[in-house]
C-alpha cells in the first residue's frame, strides 16, 4: 500500500499542523462542502477550453498533425499544470486538506499516467479527476502519444493523413485523434473549396441559408365579422393549404368577362418571412434597418401556389417517379409589377429546398446579373448560398456539376440573359423555371428549342391585396391581447387604410409594386394618364382591340402602363394562353369615353 493511504504516515508538510496531526487517516473535503481555491491560486488558472467553432483555426492540407492535435490553447494550458505537483494541483483546482505524503508528490504529468498509484481514495481521486485541469493534462498525454505514432508512420500533415490514415492506423488512434484529424481535413477540403471559388468572384452569404429554409410561416383568415376587415392574422402554417382545383381556373376566351363566384370565406394569403431576405432584393446586404424589415415579408397567394402544383408535379415525375423524359421546363408569364420576382420567385426557392424532404442538391437564382447557388445539406456538402456578380460563372458551375447533382434553376429573366439560358444552361438534365413579362422575345426562341410550356399567373384580385393590407398592420398584435379601445381603433385605422389602397387599385390597377407606397402610386399614376393621352394622339394604338381584349401585347411603355394579361385556354388541348384587359376600371372608362 502507497504511504499516502497508509494510517501510520505522516501526510505532507509537516509545517501543516492540520496535516501533521493527521495521524488517524487522510482528511478529507465532506462531498457536499464547497471550498473555493484561495485567491492567488483561482488568479493562476488558466482560462477554459475554447470551443472548436468555425471561425476556429484556418486549416489547410499542409497543416501539422502535431497542430490539429495539440491546439496552441490547449498545449498552453499544458504548460500552466505539466511543473506542479500532486498537492499544489490538489490545493489549487479541489480544495480542502488532503494531501499526499512526500514521495507521492510527484510532478502531475508523472500523475495523471498512473493516478491509483499515488491516491487509493476513491472520493479524492474522483475529485481530482473532475476537474478540467486533470482533463487538460490527460489529454495533451495521450494526444502526444498518437503524435509520435503517426510521425513514426510519416504523417505528418493533414494531406498524408488523408493519403495513409486508414485500417489499423485510423483503429490505433482512436475516436478523439481520429475525430479532431478528419474534421480538421474536411475544414482544409472547406476552405479550399472557397478559394477556388473566390478566385472565380464567388462570395458566400452566411446566415442566408437558413434564413430561406427556416422562413417563418403566418398566415391571413377571412370569415371573423368581430374582427378589422372581417380578418385574422395566424402565426404558422395553416392546417388547409388550397387545393390544387381551388386555384386551377382557366375560362374561356368568351368567359373572361364573366363575374367570378365569390368564393367563400378561409385561407386568404400565406406570408414567408425570411430575416436575411431574398433573392429578389440581394438578400437585402447594404440595406438600411427599416428597409431590411420591409423586405423580409413576402406574400403568397392562390396563383402562386397554382405555379408551384404545376411545376411540382413534372419535378416528380422527372426526379422522382422517371415517368417522362425530359426535365420541367416552364415559362411562367404575368404582368409587369404583380410580384413574379418577389412572391412567385421566393417561394419555388423555398419550396425547391423542401422538394420531397430535400431531394434536390442545389438550386441556381438567377436574377439581373448576378446568381446565387443554394446547395441544400446533403453528406460531404454543407448547406449554403453562393452569390456569382458574373452569372456566366455560376453557369459554366452548373455544367460542371450537372451530372453529379441534382438541380434546378429559376431566371428572373431579363434580354441581356437570353442567348445565356438557351445556349449554355443544361436545360437536358435539370429543370428550369423563367420568370417574364409577356415579351416574348425573352423566351420564343428558348422554349423553340427546350418544349418549355407556359404558365400564365394573373393579377392579384382585390381580396389578396385586402388580406396582406390586414396583415401588414395585424401581424405585430398575433398572440397578443388587444383592448377592446385599441380594438376600435385598430379597426378604423385598417378600414382607411383599405379604402386607400382600393382607390389605387382602381385607378392603376392591382399591381403590388406600385399600390402600397404612396411615391411608388403617384408616379405610376402619372405614367398612366402620360400613356393614355400617347394613344389619343396615334393611330398607332387601339383602345378598341384593349376593350375587346384583341389586343396583342406589345413592348413599349405605352401598353405596359395600360395593360394586363388574363389567363384563358388556348384555342387547341389544354394548353392556356392569355387576353390583353385594361388594367384598371379607371383605364377601361378612360380609353371607352
């Protein structure tokens, strides 16, 4: 038996007269009496392990096992503890009494590699082998061991463990060498991966990620007579989303004019809230506070959610069921202004991340010309989002990865993208969705070539402009109580502001762009009457062929400020097209009187 656990010893320093009269056995701390270390020796502990994180160390391929393995704060702390003794360590980082005899007080290094030969008492030792100073010493101990074992089998770099760190190499090491060396050598693979893609003008956008595929969801109920407008704001997904016959209507040309059934009270709009923003404003970098939280909002209405039904399904049928045999090409056209790139485009980027549980590798943005890649998580890819300022990069990108991945592109197209997209993109293997006004020089010689089919997205009706009007000033107050004063108030301040905006809507038209910002309004309406005394004054224009909804559209700022396009079938199988309408009643009454 040690003589530090003998009765008969003398324990420590004589000079101790709590340890010299110790002659009955070893005292110790009771296990439920906190006994700080005294204060010099709290002030000589070194600080904490950090935690790895991933603005830790900067590994590359050439990085030093020695380095992945002994990090610089923890062979620091190393250097703190590896001169004391036992009972200095028991002194300062346990506390109490206890101490060992002097031939036991040996350096800890020594200690830590044998401690039950030193200390029997299982109480103490326990003690000591809590604290993250022991922890620190017995670590540094056997990571150097696996140190020298691998320079024995010359590895000494992060690229000759991923060249020879296998077998009974990878088995002798363990999971704690073995687990800090890969995840050193999958930050170096990291940051390589990131350079060369620098090197090409990518940047990164952190954070941005998450935001799109964690948007906060709300949502906005007809049918609540005690409530402003009839409406009421919810806070996640709804329990019903729309059917896909709820929204996929299409009249005939004869019908177009035709009143709609007014359909029942229920899901109005659905809100996507995504804190870092989206693809249309740039993820809203350089933007100031109050314009950020304007441009984190978009809303979601039964013509999108049509899109997305129709594109979903050729997405299953190509990825999923390999019924057909080419990808989901589709033209989505609307009027300039209804939200195409803003509500439509941000929810296919969500709703593509999501595709059947995250099928989908990555989907390519395009929008002006910039793209950004969104690479969903999948094993060995980390999730996240690329920005490309020459978009013929992101494309040259694309056709490198698209046999091995997954993909989908969206365009907000615009006429400097066009030979772009119908030359270079792999139209063959990942889908593609174009997002356009009705020019169709943006797209007739693309879908020539591709068989794209065209999906048309009407204007807002009145009551999706209504329900996002209740929950831009609802939203604030979901989960709240609301005095029945504040109530009335509420209320009259929602049916003003309403009035306001259906004002607008019928002298401009619904046009979310241009409606719900007063400057946005006057200038449109300004551009309206400047376009209908243009058409007065040539024989080049037709008010006849826009009220008879004959008119074909034409690409000129006189009948984009006059016009919409209304979806109808088309005059052969299920394929839709669409009627030029006067965009307003203001417009209509205007060109007829």
């Amino acid at each position: 038996m040690s003589r530090a656990n003998n009765p008969a010893a003398p324990q420590g320093n004589n000079a101790n007269p709590q340890v010299a009269g110790n002659f009955e056995g070893p005292m110790r701390r009771p296990r439920d009496e906190n006994v700080p270390p005294p204060p010099a020796a709290a002030a000589a502990q070194p600080p904490q392990i950090r935690q790895r994180t991933e603005e830790g160390p900067n590994w590359t391929m050439n990085s030093k096992v020695r380095d992945v393995l002994l990090e610089d704060v923890l062979l620091q702390r190393y250097e703190v503890l590896r001169n004391m003794t036992v009972n200095d360590f028991i002194q300062k980082f346990v506390g109490g009494t206890f101490a060992v005899a002097e031939a036991e007080n040996v350096r800890m290094p020594i200690f830590v590699k044998n401690p039950r030969r030193y200390i029997v008492d299982a109480e103490i030792l326990e003690d000591i082998q809590d604290t993250d100073e022991f922890k620190t010493l017995k670590t540094v101990i056997y990571l150097s061991e696996k140190v020298d074992y691998l320079n024995e089998r010359e590895i000494s770099s992060l690229s000759q463990w991923e060249e020879k760190g296998r077998g009974e190499i990878r088995e002798f090491v363990g999971p704690m060498a073995r687990g800090r060396l890969d995840g050193a050598l999958a930050a170096a693979k990291r940051a390589e991966k990131r350079a060369a893609q620098t090197a090409d003008g990518a940047v990164e956008l952190e954070g941005v990620y998450e935001s799109i595929y964690n948007a906060k969801w709300s949502y906005v109920m007809s049918g609540y007579n005690t409530e402003p407008l009839g409406i009421k704001v919810f806070d996640g997904r709804p329990q019903r989303m729309w059917a896909e016959a709820e929204v996929n209507i299409i009249p005939e040309p004869a019908d177009v004019d035709s009143e709609m059934e007014e359909r029942s009270n229920g899901l109005e709009i659905i809100v996507l809230t995504s804190e870092r923003g989206w693809p249309h404003n740039r993820f809203v970098l350089g933007y100031s506070e109050k314009c950020k939280a304007v441009s984190q909002h978009v809303y979601i209405r039964r013509e999108i959610m049509r899109v997305w039904y129709i594109i979903q399904q050729v997405l299953k049928a190509w990825w999923v069921d390999r019924s057909v045999v080419r990808p989901p090409i589709h033209v989505v056209i609307g009027t300039p202004g209804i939200g195409k790139s803003c509500g439509l485009g941000s929810f296919l980027l969500h709703s593509l991340l999501h595709f059947h549980e995250g099928m989908l590798d990555v989907v390519a943005y395009f929008v002006g010309e910039i793209a950004y890649l969104i690479y969903n998580r999948k094993d060995g890819e980390r999730e996240r989002v690329v920005r490309y300022e020459d978009s013929g990069v992101a494309v040259r990108i694309i056709n490198n990865m698209k046999y091995e991945k997954r993909g989908h592109i969206i365009i907000d197209i615009s006429g400097m993208m066009q030979k772009l997209l119908y030359t270079q993109l792999p139209s063959d293997i990942w889908g593609v969705t174009l997002l356009t006004s009705p020019n169709s020089g943006h797209f007739d010689e693309w879908t020539t070539i591709t068989g794209g089919r065209q999906i048309i997205m009407n204007c807002d009706d009145v009551r999706d402009m209504k329900a996002f009007v209740a929950w831009r000033k609802l939203s604030i107050f979901v989960g709240h109580s609301v005095k029945s004063r504040q109530q009335r108030n509420l209320k009259r301040e929602l049916e003003d502001e309403w009035r306001i905006v259906e004002g607008r809507i019928n002298s401009i038209g619904p046009l979310p762009r241009y409606i719900f910002g007063l400057g946005c309004y006057e200038w449109r309406l300004k551009s309206v009457h400047d376009a209908l005394e243009t058409m007065k004054k040539s024989d080049e224009y037709s008010y006849n062929d826009i009220i008879e909804h004959t008119a074909d559209w034409k690409i000129n700022e006189v009948m984009n400020k006059l016009v919409k396009v209304v979806r109808v079938k088309a005059n052969v199988g299920v394929i839709e097209s669409y009627s030029c309408q006067a965009l307003s009643l203001m417009i209509r009454n205007m060109m007829m009187s």
